[in-house]
C-alpha cells in the first residue's frame, strides 16, 4: 500500500534521511524506531507530505503522494501529532474538524452523516464520556484518544503516529496502543508510527524498520529487528534482549553500568550478557 | 443546541445594531425622537427633517456600518490566520502606507484636483505596503506569516516616522489636514463612496464566510490545518491580499480609526465562542455597531464640537478590553 522508494529528503539543503526504501503492507502494524536524531520523525513528515523530497518517491498505491490532491490525500492519509494545539474547543468541535475534507464548497454546518460519524470514531476510541470537555482540561491520555479520534474521523487507509504514547503512563500506553491494533483489524486501516519505546515497538509492530544515521539499519518483524547485536549496534549500548513470557516478543532490558563492571569482573573478560538467558 | 445559540446571537445583534441607528439618527444638534424618526423612515416628514436624516446623518452611520464592520471582520480573519490575537488591520503597516499616501496628497496640494484624489492616495499607499509585503514575504513561494508581521510592524514605523517628516516641514493648514485625517472621521464623505464602501463590505463578509472552515482548521496549526486538506499557502495568500486590500479602503476613506480591529474580535470571540461561522459575522455586525456607536458618541458628546471618532473607539474599547481582562482572567487565548 505504502511504498517508499529511494526516498531523499531534509530541509533546506541538509539531508537528514538518504535513499530510504521500505514497503508497508495494506492492514500492517509499522513502526519507525530508531535513536534521537535518526531521521524517524522526518520520514514521518515526509510520508506525510509535510516535507518534500529531494529524490526518490513516496507512493500510496503507486500514486506519487505529491500528486495527490490536498483535499484527496486528506481523506486517505491521516496523521496524529505528538502534541495536540492549544485551541478552546470541545473534543467534540475538535473531532468534528475532522470532516473537513469531506465538506462542499458551499457547505458551513455539519450533516447528520459527519455528526454520526464523528460520535462513531469517539465512541470506538472511548471519548464519547468526555466529548463535552474543552481540550484544554484533558489529561495526556485523554488528549491522545480524542487526537486519533479526530484522526480518525477523517476515514482514512494510513493513519500516521508520531510518539503516540510519548508521556504517557503505562497504563495509557497500553490503552492507545491496543486500541490502535483493535483499529487495524477492524477497519483495516494501515498504521505507521514513529515509537520511542523498542518494548512498546516490538510487542505490537507486526514489522518495523530501525533507522540509524538517516538510513535503515534492520527492517522486518520484531524477532529479526530486537536482536541484541542490532540494538547495541544501532544505540551503542549494552542491552539484553529477551522474551516476553506471555506473547514471545522479544523485549529490551538495559544495563547500567557498574551492573556491567560487576558482572565482568565476576565472569572474567569474556563475560558477555547474551540474547535469551 | 450550537445553532440555535448562533442564530439567537445574530438576531440579537442585529436588534442591537438597528436600535443604535436609531439612536444615531435621532439625536443630534436637531434632535428628532426616536419615534419619530421611526415614523419618518417609514412615511416620510417633513423636508428638513427628511434632509437631515437621510443626506446628513443617514450617509455617516452607513459609512459606520461599512467601515466597522470591514475593520472588525479583518481583524477576526487576521487573528485567526496570524494565530496572535494582537494582530489587527494596523499592524500590518498597510494603515501607515495610506497615512503616508494621504499626507503626501496634502502636502502636495493634491486635494484642489478633486476631492476623490485624497483616497485614493491613500489607497496607492496601502497598495505599496500590500505589494512590498507579499513580494518581501512571498520570494520562496512560502508565506512566513512571523516574518510578515516583522516587515508590517517596521513598515508601520518607517511610514509613521515619514509622516512626521512631512508634517514637520508642512504648512499649518496642511498639518491640520493631516491631523484630522489621521484621526479618522466618518463624516464628510462623498455619497458614491459611502456606497461603494457598503457594497464591498457586504460582498468581503460574504467572501470572508467562504473561508470559515478553513479558518477553524488554521486555529490548530498550519501542520495540523494541511493534514486536514486545506491548501495552506493559498489560503494564507488569498486571506493576508483580502484583508489588506479591505483596510486600504477603510483607510483611505475613514482614516485611522484604531482599536475596531483589535477589540471587537477580541470582545466577540469571549461572547460567541471561537468557531469561525458565527465569529466572522457577528464580529461584522459588533464591528459596525461599536462605530456607529462612537461616532455618535463623537459628534455629540461636545456638540456643537465633534471629536474625533478614533479618540472615542481608543477609550471606549480600551476601557472595554482592560476592565475584560481584568474580570475574565484574560482575553489572551485566541
């Protein structure tokens, strides 16, 4: 569905992502991964339109994005933000705006089909109980919810997520995150995000691309990505990888450093802290 | 229900509105009863009070209309696109090209061509102002709407700076010239004016409404406005063209009636709420009703004196916008 060829791109003459290929599947779990300062957050806006690129292409269904009209790109492609903008509008207002690529020209008030689908995109993110509050007086978890739900009321095929969870407590985290695997099942919707967290990354990302200095380093499913050696190699850290016991997706644990000094000193020089204990 | 909401505020305005005009038409240095102008509205009277309504005062509380409402419905769409509610018509510097445009025509003596020229001075000036800003903002084919607003409030300066040069080496006559004008006055105007001021203030509301939505969208952001499918850059261009062209003709005609801009949106986004559908027009119609007002306020609150209407918008709104910020816990959130 979503192709990336050869794709070039920064801002002004810095190139910031260099001849990135990658191929999202058409009701795919994606993720973006990758340290600070990688090039996730750009490949995202360039997916996104929000930045052109300097070579290659991006293509939905073979159609060059930049092709697509502003209006037309808008109800197929959708992105959440990290933070939402300080507006005095209620969660319901706000979903609303949602509709506006759907708008006529000579339209100024909403039809009984967008209201419907506005109360439908809340009710499945589970922002009908708080549609009435003004954005501004949302909790973090809150304000995440009511943004996909606004992204969603856009009924769109690529829902774009920059950090969704970025600030979020676990049990938020885990709230979005399923509810947006419950959203590529049942409406079929492609999804590629830009995650922070490899544990969050790798438990729900059916696959993921690790970005490194503006390139790919690794891309496939969690097992072949959250390897130790990839992940030392990609974050020049020591890390241990194991399994989840629940979904056998693979989870990063760090070590701090004197832990590392001790446990050398305890295993001698060839000491090494592998994958799978 | 929202809508109902909406309709019952523009009702209510307009009710307000035409209860000012009626005030505005029945006092004076010859006051006529608002009954009575009510009834010579709509029967006629007698010849004097027929002139006196209808060629002295009816002429101006149009031109009130006109230019409030212009003034008030720029600011509400400059506010909305700039995102900053301290932008107004004025900040952009177009006022200060048409100050500089009518000083030069009185300096030079341009006015004994005909009347019509002081505007149109103006007018070229503000033109200048437009021109400069969109081809200085414009040269990447991005509007940087920060970078704009710089240039307007530097423009703003220099052109000021400029018309004190002029007015430092004019001649009395001309000083009080430029004084007066760049105190703004709604009275005095040729009647074709007052006219074409009408009908371009009704079609830029009408214009204005086809960008409501948009504006609501821009409320969240260019980035987030894009992914909602508004083309930005043209919007941006189309919108900052509109409402400088419309205070050059507010400008050129009325002068430098400060505060309607910055204050009426202010005031309205608090009462109706900040979704560009009802702001625009009742912004309009409060627009229209807070200068008729003053200007009545003006001519006769030192009578036979008349003040200068800007000294009147100046006070009033800015009492009106301190004792709100005051009371409201702040106007600032756009």
């Amino acid at each position: 569905m979503l192709k990336v060829d050869g794709l070039t791109c920064g801002y002004g003459h810095k190139v910031i992502i260099s001849a990135i290929s990658l191929h999202v599947k058409s009701g795919e779990f994606f993720g973006l991964i990758g340290p600070n300062g990688s090039g996730k957050t750009t490949l995202l806006r360039a997916l996104s339109r929000e930045i052109a690129p300097m070579n290659g292409a991006v293509l939905i269904d073979g159609k060059n994005v930049g092709d697509i009209p502003v209006r037309d790109f808008a109800r197929q492609v959708t992105v959440v933000s990290q933070v939402l903008p300080e507006v005095d509008l209620t969660v319901e207002e706000f979903v609303l705006l949602g509709r506006l690529p759907y708008f006529n020209a000579m339209q100024f008030v909403e039809s009984k089909h967008d209201m419907a689908v506005a109360v439908r995109c809340m009710a499945l993110t589970d922002s009908l109980r708080f549609k009435d509050k003004p954005l501004d007086h949302l909790s973090g978890g809150e304000r995440q919810l009511a943004a996909i739900a606004r992204a969603l009321a856009q009924e769109p095929r690529l829902l774009l997520l920059d950090e969704p969870t970025a600030h979020l407590d676990i049990t938020h985290q885990v709230a979005v995150m399923d509810l947006l695997r419950k959203l590529v099942r049942e409406l079929n919707l492609t999804v590629v995000m830009v995650l922070h967290d490899l544990n969050l990354a790798s438990e729900y990302c059916d696959r993921m691309a690790l970005l490194r200095a503006g390139e790919i380093f690794a891309a496939g499913t969690p097992q072949e990505v959250v390897d130790y050696r990839v992940i030392e190699e990609v974050y020049k850290t020591i890390v241990v990888v194991n399994r989840n016991p629940v979904s056998g997706k693979p989870y990063v644990l760090i070590v701090p450093d004197d832990e590392l000094c001790k446990s050398r000193g305890a295993w001698g020089k060839a000491g090494r802290l592998s994958d799978g204990a | 229900m929202k809508y109902a909401r909406w309709a019952s505020w523009l009702v209510f305005l307009i009710l307000l509105l035409g209860a000012v005009m009626v005030w505005s038409l029945s006092v004076g240095a010859s006051g006529i009863s608002a009954a009575r102008v009510v009834r010579i509205l709509c029967q006629g009277g007698s010849p004097v009070e027929h002139s006196i309504i209808f060629d002295i005062r009816l002429p101006r509380i149009i031109l009130g209309f006109a230019v409030g409402g212009c003034l008030s419905l720029a600011g509400v769409i400059l506010q909305g696109l700039f995102r900053n509610p301290l932008v107004e018509p004025y900040t952009l510097g177009i006022s200060g090209g048409a100050a500089l445009g009518v000083a030069v025509n009185i300096v030079l003596g341009l006015s004994a061509v005909g009347a019509y020229t002081l505007p149109v001075c103006g007018l070229l000036g503000a033109g200048g102002v437009i021109l400069f800003l969109y081809v200085s903002s414009l040269r990447t084919g991005v509007v940087k709407l920060q970078g704009l607003l710089l240039n307007g409030v530097m423009i703003s300066f220099i052109s000021s700076s400029l018309v004190m040069l002029l007015m430092s080496i004019a001649s009395s006559d001309s000083l009080h010239g430029i004084v007066f004008w760049m105190m703004g006055s709604l009275g005095g105007s040729d009647l074709s004016l007052v006219h074409f001021m009408v009908l371009v203030s009704l079609a830029s509301l009408a214009a204005g409404y086809f960008f409501c939505l948009q504006l609501n969208a821009l409320a969240l952001g260019e980035e987030e406005a894009r992914h909602l499918g508004v083309p930005i850059e043209q919007v941006k261009k189309i919108l900052f063209v509109f409402c400088a062209v419309l205070t050059g003709f507010c400008v050129s005609i009325a002068g430098m009636i400060g505060f309607v801009g910055l204050v009426v949106p202010h005031v309205m986004r608090k009462l109706v709420g900040s979704d560009h559908r009802i702001l625009l027009g009742a912004s309009f119609l409060a627009g229209a009703l807070f200068l008729i007002g003053s200007d009545t306020l003006a001519r006769t609150i030192i009578a036979p004196l008349e003040l200068p209407v800007g000294v009147i918008t100046g006070i009033v709104g800015g009492s009106v916008f301190l004792y709100a910020l005051a009371h409201r816990g702040g106007l600032s959130h756009a």
